[in-house]
C-alpha cells in the first residue's frame, strides 16, 4: 500500500520513469529548459557545501561530434542536440580533493533526474577513470588540466521509449547486516 501511495508522487513517478535514453529527436532544448537543468545540478548535495562542480554546455554540432568519436559508448551524441559535461575542480580544497567524484555524481544524477521531469532524455556517458576518455574530452573542450572530467550527460527530446523500474531485487538488499 505505502509502495502504491509513493508511486503516486510526482517525485518518485520522475525517479521510477527515468531510463537512459541514447536516441533523441533532432529538435534543441530550449534555453530556459537548459539553465533549469543546471540549476538541479548545482541543488545536488556536496561534502561540506563545497560544490567543486564544473558544467561545459555543448550545442556545437562538430564538437558533439569530435565527443562522439572519443567514448567508446558516447554514440549517442551523435544524434543529441545538448551535452553537459560535469567536471570537478580537485584543488578546489581538501573537501574537494576527497569527495568531487561524490559531489559530481550527485550534480550528474540531478542533471538526468532534472532533464526528465521536463520531458527530455538522458544518458550518462561515463568519463572518468578511464585512462585516456579525460584527456581527450579535455582536449576537445579546452578543459584546464587541472579540472578532472566525470562525466558527460547527452540530452535532448526523446527519440525512443522505455517502460518505467519497477521493483527491488531482492537479492541486493540488506538488513542491519550482510
């Protein structure tokens, strides 16, 4: 009954429905809809309030393009008309050093989370740790070295659909010990 109640929210309706979304339609996401998925981004929780974030906004087709073709899984931007690449600023301060990848993916799920509330899709294209996939997104993107890449959301208006979560796997869940 509680499961039914909460489903109901708009909030989990918003977090159950999100899938990852790799085909988009080809028209752009308007401005105010991109400055309100930042503003979720930067509403993400951060260790000590620190919010060593960093958000690169790529509509330029070529460089969509050049990202496409440095991430083995990044195809998807190929066909979507926005990215926002989340980076996080190490030196930032001792906070940052040790939690900008937590701080990050937070911002990022918020971004994905955000982005679909309006009806957009999403689809994290992961970066960091993979030697290599930084430097060129980097490279490509004129990202100070001492920036480090998590990753790159490809957004746009979905261009296929997907059935919502549902359910928990029992097999992951855990209760007061392994």
């Amino acid at each position: 009954m509680i499961i039914l109640l909460q489903h109901e929210h708009p909030a989990i309706r918003t977090l159950l429905g999100r899938r990852s979304i790799r085909r988009f339609e080809g028209r752009p996401v308007p401005e105010d809809a991109v400055a309100l998925i930042l503003e979720c981004a930067c509403a993400a929780p951060s260790a000590a309030n620190n919010r060593p974030w960093h958000f690169v906004v790529v509509d330029d087709r070529s460089k969509l393009d050049a990202l496409a073709g440095v991430l083995p899984y990044g195809k998807a931007l190929f066909q979507a008309p926005l990215a926002v690449v989340v980076c996080g600023d190490p030196t930032k301060s001792d906070m940052s050093r040790a939690y900008w990848e937590e701080d990050c993916s937070a911002a990022m799920e918020n971004i994905l989370v955000g982005a679909w509330a309006l009806g957009i899709g999403s689809v994290w294209l992961g970066v960091h740790p993979v030697p290599g996939r930084s430097e060129a997104v980097r490279q490509i993107l004129d990202i100070p070295g001492s920036v480090s890449v998590l990753g790159i959301a490809a957004l746009g208006y979905p261009g296929e659909e997907k059935g919502p979560h549902a359910g928990v796997d029992p097999g992951v869940v855990h209760q007061n010990r392994w």
